[in-house]
C-alpha cells in the first residue's frame, strides 16, 4: 500500500477517534476568545504555521478538522457546483439599489450554508466548500479597457461603498426566515488591497504610480467607509506594487489599515500574490523585489499580514528561524484566523436553513441607452434575431461563476417572436457586445483589440458595426442588445440604432429580463455605473493610474452617455426638492408623470445627489454622495416621498499638508446637484452650507 495512502488512513482513523474527544474550544458555552486562547496555547508553532496558509490540514490531537479558506462568491456561489447564479456586480450596480443588492447576497449566504454542510455531511474540505468568501471586488473600475471591471461595481467611490457594503452585510448577516437573523453567516472579503485594475497581462510585475490625493479621494475611500461601517472579516492584499513596493508587503498600505482605520479583521494575500516579490521567473515577469521567499515571508508576516493564499508554509518558516516573524505576531496572526474561522463555521452547524428565492433583480440592472420609439415591442410583433450573443448560454454567467440548473438565453426567451422569413413586422433584435471569453482575468487571448483579458480598444468590435449598418440599410428597425461587462464605444453605430440596452452579463434568467424590458412587462431599467466614452481617443494611457481625465468625476471631454443616465419607459419629476444643512438630508417628492407601459408590473427610478466643491479647484468636477431608488408598482400612487440622507464621510476634503482627508471648516460651501444622471442637464443646484458635526 502506497505510502500516502496509509497516511490519510491514519488521519481519518485520528480525526474520528479526536471528534470523539471533547476539547475545551468545543465548548460553546464559553466566550469565543477564551476557546481561541485555549487552542492557541495548545498548538505547535509548525501547528499555528498550518493555520496561516488557505488549506489548513486537520489537526487530530486538539479536534480541529482541515479548512480551506478559499471560496467564491462573487454573484452567486462559485465554483463549487449547482448555484444561483446572478447578474456580474457591474450590472448590480447599475440598480443603483443597495437594498437589492444585499437582498442578493443574504440570499447567496443561505445557499451557501446549504452548500457547506453538505460539504461537511460527504467530508469536503477541499478548496470551495468553506464559509470565507474572496468577495466583493471593490477596486474603482477607472479605464474600460480593464477586463476584470466587470466583477466591480463602477467606477464611483459613493456607489462601490454602498453596493460593497450591501454584499458585505448581506453574505456576513443573512436573514433566516426561520431563524431570524444568523449572527456570522459567513465571512466577506475586501480586495484587492488596494489601487489594482489592470493590465492584466502584466499584473504579476505592475507598479501603480498614485498621488497622495488620487489614493485618497479615488482609490481608499470604499475601503474606509466599509471597514468602518461594517464588521467585514478580511480584507485581501493585491498582485500590484503600489508606489514602488507590491501590496503583501507594503508598510504604508498596512499602516492606513491596521492604525489609521483600525482594522483588525484577517488580512490575506491574493492567491500567490508573495511570491511575485521573490521569484525570479523567465516565463511570467515579476517584482522580484526580495532576494528571497524567506525576505518576503518576513515583510509580510512580520508585519500585518495573517493568512496566505498560497503554498509558502516552508517560507514562512524559514522567515521565523531568520527572525524575521516572531512567535508573537505568529500567536497575533493565528488568534484573528481562529476567531473568523470558528464564527462563521460553528453558527452555521446550529442554525436551520431555509432555501430562499432569487430576488429579481436582472430588470432593474440592464440600462436602456436609447429608444427612438420602437420599444416597447408589440406582443404580436415578428422579431429577426441575429448577433453572436443571441444563444450564447455561457455569457450570461460571467465570471467567477457557479453552475445554474438552468440558463435562460435570450434566444430562447425571444425565438416564439422570431420572424419566419427575413421579409417579415422589420424589427431586428441584434444581441452584440462582447463575452466573457475575451474579457476578464489574465486570459490567453490576443485577438484584435484584447489583450491578456483587457481590451486594447473600447469600440463594438467592427464584424458587428458593419452587421449593424448593413441591417439598417436594409430598412430594418434595429434593437441593440449590448452584452458586456464593460463599457462601449457606440459612437460608430448610435445613429443605425433605434434602441440600446445594456444587458451586461445578466445571469440566468438574463433572456427572461430581456423580454420582459423590450415587451413593456417591466419598466424597471438601471442607470449606468460607469462613463459610456465616444472613443478609445477619449481615454488617457491605461497603465497611468492618474485619474485627470478618467470618469465623470475627472473629464476632459464630453461622453456618449453619462455615469447615471438610464432611460425609461415612464417620466418622472421631482416636487418640493428641500435640502437640509442641519439634518444633511434632501427630500422632496418623485412622481411619475406618465408612461408608456401603464400595465407594466413595476417602475423604477433613482434619485442621485453630487457634490460640487466649489472652493477646491483639484476636487472632482463632482461626486456622487446619496442616492434612493423608487419603485412604483401597479395599483399603487404614482406620486412618492423620498428621502436621502447624506453622510459627512462623502464630504470631507483632502488636505496636502497631512496628506489626509478631513472634515471641512465650519462655513465650508458647496453646491449640491440633484436629479437623475450626472449630466448638468439633468440636475437642479441647491447651495450647502456645510457645518460642523463636532
């Protein structure tokens, strides 16, 4: 018999005989950090390195079973199996709704628990099957040639902390229908730590160069707000080097996040991220910014971070017996570890679980661009389908995805339309964009205009410009489908198109969402959650980190269509517009004047408010600061309060003698913008004297 056969004979045979064992953590009875202490007193220093790498091994004597710690759950479940799979978090964002959004993942942590004690129920351990989830993505989407912009949530800081902290709350603090809400339902994750979007093709040796201010008004700030605002596990360090130094071992990042927001949650590498640091590689290009593993090992974890995703346990211990991590830090590293690890898995193994419904959340994501009055389509209206998205079944899923019982292509979903012949009603359905094939992480694609997942050139690629243009010349009436999960430079095909909606990669049921919009079923389109440029000329160099001239926050010339626009089937207006400085809040009235689809089950729209800071000329043009979704339903009034209030976070300034952000002087003015997109044409000023909350 093969030795490592016998070996996990005799691991099983200890670990039965050890779940036969009480042992005091066992006990949970007894304050969690005092089990913690306990079974760090009783572990071994090559015990404790055990834990502080993503698979930890069983360990027999003291009753603690193996553990991964790396999962996925990004829009769903990942890769582990049958699961829910969701709109990619660009398309969530576009909701504008960070209820939803949390509904979502209150609903992916219940699927997930399910998921986890059938794991345990067969005796999973493996990678997939643990509560600690690498999610949400929270880097700021600045350049649409980023292939992995797809997994964020925009482009906007405002936005990206709302949406992030609604998957925060949602996967950590799941509401149980039968249980009422579950304590620690599973353990988020922040990434990538921090200022980390593309290239993807040389992300393994790229170093950010960022401002002081861009890293503090950009870049840090959904970071800050949800670590301050939730109790979020872990937070994960990216491949990048930032300023020089990559960002597993940069002191300045771990001090901003350890002293300054005093973090004290796990802090995880990327997966292998340490060992671009050190190894000398012919093949991949890479840091090597440390003559060895044991250097990097000891800048890591001599300092802030506790848990590697990765293979560097014999590192880590030669980092030690060089000195460069003390058994101290090991104990420090280890008790954070323990104490996720146990809140999360533990509370799962005493609740019930409920299965819960996928909200319905695919509509209110996808954005309608234009519509020169073909939509909403007529119920007998014969349809030609055509473009490369039309039966794609993968494309809906994107990313970091699971595997859905069942996908709803929008073939499928629109082929009882589908004309007979090419002379049948005129209306063309051209479902184009892109898919996930050609964008996402590090991929081995070079085709014309994508690189290594990013794109090199943002416009539609030019087989579907010129299908586009000759079925227009054909007298057709053209619907634009865009599948994306970026933006597109539409400015070649605007003009041939009578409709566009961004339908990005929308999910399962992304063919029901569709059909339900062009039809007039629904009227609950998104808004756009990052900038539609005309051109790839209207975008700096992708590998400056700067953000003049990125985003609506920091133009330099006119988009196509502008972060926040959305149209809809329904006007809307708003009444009685009041903004308080005492309170900081805007409330007014929204109605919904009139409609095009009154039987349609739902409409939806989304007030935003800017900020304007009049006094700084280095601040952005504007920034988002509040924002409140409105559903109107069928039978209810179609006039509704609202109310947003504003947080002074959202209003602080930075200051270059500090190199900080900080609260305004009492008497600071500024102009606050309300309405609908961020376009000027699309808002109302109201002056906001600011005053000090002290």
């Amino acid at each position: 018999m093969k030795k490592h056969i016998i070996v996990a004979i005799l691991v099983a045979m200890l670990c039965r005989l050890a779940a036969a064992q009480t042992f005091p953590w066992q006990d949970t009875l007894k304050p969690l950090d005092q089990r913690v202490e306990w079974l760090i007193q009783n572990l071994t220093l090559d015990e404790k390195l055990s834990l502080m790498v993503h698979q930890n091994p069983a360990i027999p004597r003291v009753g603690l079973p193996a553990y991964s710690w790396w999962n996925e759950a990004l829009h769903g479940v990942g890769r582990a199996g049958y699961a829910t799979v969701y709109p990619m978090p660009i398309a969530l964002a576009a909701t504008f709704d960070p209820q939803l959004v949390r509904n979502v993942f209150n609903n992916v942590a219940l699927e997930a628990r399910l998921k986890y004690r059938e794991a345990q129920d067969t005796g999973g351990t493996g990678d997939y099957t643990g509560l600690t989830f690498f999610t949400p993505n929270i880097n700021i989407f600045r350049d649409p040639r980023w292939g992995r912009g797809m997994e964020t949530y925009g482009e906007d800081p405002y936005l990206t902390a709302m949406m992030g902290l609604a998957c925060v709350n949602g996967l950590q603090h799941a509401y149980d229908h039968h249980d009422g809400p579950t304590g620690l339902s599973a353990a988020a994750c922040l990434k990538h730590f921090a200022v980390h979007s593309g290239p993807e093709g040389v992300r393994h040796e790229f170093d950010s160069r960022v401002s002081d201010r861009d890293l503090r008004t950009t870049y840090l700030p959904a970071f800050e707000y949800i670590i301050k605002n939730s109790d979020v596990q872990q937070v994960m360090c990216g491949y990048n080097r930032l300023n020089g130094e990559p960002c597993c071992t940069n002191r300045r990042l771990f001090d901003i996040l350890r002293n300054e927001w005093h973090y004290d949650g796990i802090l995880v590498t990327d997966c292998w991220a340490l060992n671009d640091a050190y190894e000398r590689d012919t093949v991949i290009p890479r840091h090597r910014t440390h003559a060895t593993a044991a250097l990097a090992y000891g800048d890591a974890f001599g300092s802030e971070v506790d848990l590697e995703c990765g293979s560097g346990r014999p590192a880590l211990r030669e980092a030690m017996q060089q000195g460069l991590v003390p058994e101290s830090k090991v104990d420090e590293h280890v008790r954070r570890i323990l104490t996720t690890r146990l809140r999360a898995t533990e509370q799962s193994s005493r609740s019930a679980i409920a299965a819960a419904e996928p909200p319905d959340v695919a509509p209110a994501s996808m954005v309608l661009l234009k519509n020169d009055g073909v939509l909403p389509l007529n119920e007998g209206e014969h349809l030609r389908l055509e473009g490369p998205n039309v039966w794609d079944s993968l494309m809906p899923l994107g990313n970091y995805n699971g595997t859905p019982r069942h996908t709803v292509t929008i073939g499928e979903a629109l082929g009882r339309y589908q004309a007979l012949s090419a002379g049948d009603g005129k209306t063309l359905v051209y479902c184009g964009g892109l898919s996930p094939q050609l964008e996402g992480e590090e991929l081995p694609v070079e085709k014309e205009g994508f690189y290594k997942g990013d794109r090199t050139r943002i416009e539609l690629p030019r087989e579907q410009v010129e299908d586009i243009k000759s079925f227009k010349a054909q007298g057709y009436r053209v619907v634009l489908v865009l599948c994306t999960g970026s933006a597109i430079a539409l400015e070649e095909v605007i003009d041939d198109c009578d409709a566009v909606l961004v339908a990005w990669y929308g999910g399962q049921d992304m063919g029901t969402a569709v059909r339900q919009l062009l039809f007039g079923l629904r009227d609950d389109f998104g808004h756009l959650p990052v900038t539609f440029y005309r051109s790839t000329d209207q975008l700096p160099d992708f590998s400056d980190y700067s953000m003049q001239g990125r985003t609506y926050r920091y133009p330099a010339t006119e988009p196509l269509f502008p972060f926040g626009y959305g149209l809809s089937y329904s006007f809307y207006q708003l009444y009685e517009t009041a903004v308080s400085e005492a309170d900081f809040t805007v409330s007014g009235i929204i109605s919904q004047c009139n409609t095009d689809v009154p039987e349609a089950a739902s409409h939806r729209a989304a007030v935003q408010v800017y900020l304007k800071n009049d006094a700084d000329p280095d601040a952005p043009v504007k920034q988002l600061v509040g924002l409140c979704p409105v559903v109107f339903r069928k039978g209810e009034p179609t006039r509704k309060p609202f109310s947003i209030r504003l947080d002074p976070f959202w209003f602080r300034q930075y200051n270059p003698a500090t190199g900080r952000m900080e609260e305004p002087a009492d008497g600071t003015r500024f102009t606050l913008q309300v309405g609908f997109s961020s376009d000027d044409r699309d808002l109302f000023d109201y002056p906001f004297v600011y005053h000090n909350r002290k």
